[in-house]
C-alpha cells in the first residue's frame, strides 16, 4: 500500500466538566486526507479547499508534526505527503487539529504496516497538538481517531477508554477564538468544593453515557469550574445565552474543547428552535454566528475509496 484516503470527524473535546480528559466524535463536519508515500525523505502538507491560509511548513502542522515524532521514535526515513481537504471550521474548538494529527498517525501506520496500537497512535498523534493549542493534549485527537465517546484514564502510560455513545442531537454555533489558544489563561489550582462538585459532574456524564440518558448527560456537560470561566470571557453575552437556551428546553449548554464555539444538547424535537433561538442570540450581540445541527457519532478515522 503507497497511498490511503481517509475520512476524521469534528470533536467536541472537555464536554463541560471534562477538561483534557473528555471527547466526543461528530458525524458532521469532517475532513478528509489523503496519505501517501513519496519518493523523497521529506513530509509534505497541502492544504485544500480551506478559507484560511493554515501552515504547510512541517513542523508547523499538526498532521506532519506528528508523522515527524512518529517516524523519529521508529527511526525511519521516508517521503511523506499529506494532503487535507479542509472542510470543517479551525480554530473554533471543534477540534479541526486534532483530527488532522489523528488521521495522519493513522494513514502512515497503516501504509507502513506499524502494527501501532490504539493507544500508541493516540500518544503519538497528540504531540502534533502543541502547535495548535500549545499542549499536547489527547481528547480530541483520541475522539477523532476512533469515534464514540472517549475519556483519558492515565497520560503515562498513555490509556484511553471509550464508550459508544447514543445518537445525541445537537446544535453548534461556529465562532474562531481570537487567540491561538486560552489554555495558558486558566489557573492552576482549584479549591476542594470546586474540585468535588467538578468530580461529580465527570462522574454523571459517565453514568448518563452507560444509561443512555441524554437529559442526564445535558445536565451533567452544564457544570464547568476550569475552562468555561476563563473561555466564556471572549464570546460575548455567554451566561444569558446560555440561560435562554436552557429555558427553551435544551438540556445542556457549554464551550466546545478551546472555544469560542458552544454546544447544545437538545432532543430531536426542539433542535430546529433552539438552533434558531442561538442564532438569535449571537445575531443581537452583534456576531455572524455559523449554526450546524448535528449529532453524535460512533465512527472516528474512516478509510474512503478514492
């Protein structure tokens, strides 16, 4: 095998109370790449049908950063190239970067018949997120690889569980953050009655998820004492919106991974209201919001027929 063409969804990484340790795959939007095998020793990234220049330099890139970790721990040389076509939003939390450093750990793994495991293409592929967000840290990247719902038990040794995850509908409102990434915002330390109540919440979510009860889950994602503080800062009007969509029926609202986009978890019946009350929402707050309705998925890294 010398090239592979490969499908990776959008993440919604922390879901409320999970900082760094939860993630979700969604069935849509998506990028697709292609990998393939050159004749050179380089790694090469194009860029495709993207509405922002993003980096093509290797060491620059998320999905060729990680290939160059990979191959420098393996001590291999070849020629790479990486081509993404583009077609979910970046920068917006949706965890685009993640799926770009997942899909390419995958693509060369397979191509170059690796045998890596799950967790080992997980510990590898995250590396490639300290470009984008400045840690390398796993939710996404997991999340994206192999679909579901997913939670970090331990990062040395790297050991991910996942759980399949029932069709949840959705509604997102797209927004770029400003800055590259708020993660060097966010204190490092937590009071104990903060750190109890935040325990609890991850521990509903995992419960609500065996149950498969999406009210529960709803209520269990609402609850945030690390990052929705610190991320709801750059999205204007954040804690009324997110009081409106609650009230209208919604049964949870946060920040999506990094932000600035937020979530809703909604039943199918009223996503098309709260989908147009959020759009509201943003619109009298002066912003261009850009809704997607949605909803969970179990597949992450998928191989395409060309």
């Amino acid at each position: 095998m010398k090239e592979i063409y490969l499908r990776a969804p959008a993440t919604v990484g922390n879901v409320g109370p999970g900082f760094d340790i939860f993630a979700f795959s969604l069935k849509e939007p998506y990028d697709e790449f292609e990998i393939r095998l050159t004749n050179s020793d380089s790694i090469d990234v194009e860029i495709q049908n993207s509405i922002v220049e993003l980096p093509t330099v290797p060491s620059d890139n998320t999905g060729s950063l990680a290939v160059i970790h990979l191959l420098e721990k393996l001590g291999i040389k070849r020629g790479i190239h990486i081509t993404i076509q583009k077609k979910m939003p970046i920068s917006s939390g949706l965890g685009s970067s993640g799926a770009s450093a997942a899909a390419s750990i995958y693509g060369v793994n397979k191509i170059l018949g690796l045998g890596l495991s799950n967790n080992e293409m997980i510990d590898i592929a995250r590396r490639g997120e300290v470009v984008s967000g400045g840690s390398p840290h796993a939710d996404n990247v997991a999340a994206a690889l192999l679909g579901g719902f997913i939670f970090i038990r331990s990062y040395k040794p790297m050991d991910v569980g996942r759980i399949e995850i029932p069709r949840i509908p959705l509604v997102l409102n797209v927004m770029r953050k400003k800055e590259k990434t708020t993660r060097s915002f966010i204190p490092g330390e937590l009071s104990l009655s903060l750190v109890g109540e935040q325990t609890s919440h991850c521990a509903m979510v995992i419960h609500s998820l065996m149950k498969g009860d999406i009210e529960e889950f709803g209520e269990a994602i609402r609850c945030d004492h690390i990052s929705e503080p610190i991320r709801s800062n750059s999205i204007k009007g954040y804690w009324e919106i997110k009081e409106k969509i609650l009230d209208a029926g919604a049964y949870g609202f946060n920040i999506s991974g990094g932000g600035s986009s937020v979530f809703a978890v909604c039943n199918e019946e009223n996503q098309d209201e709260i989908a147009h009350l959020m759009e509201q929402e943003f619109k009298k707050r002066g912003q261009t919001p850009h809704i997607i309705t949605t909803e969970t998925c179990n597949e992450g890294v998928k191989e395409l027929n060309n």
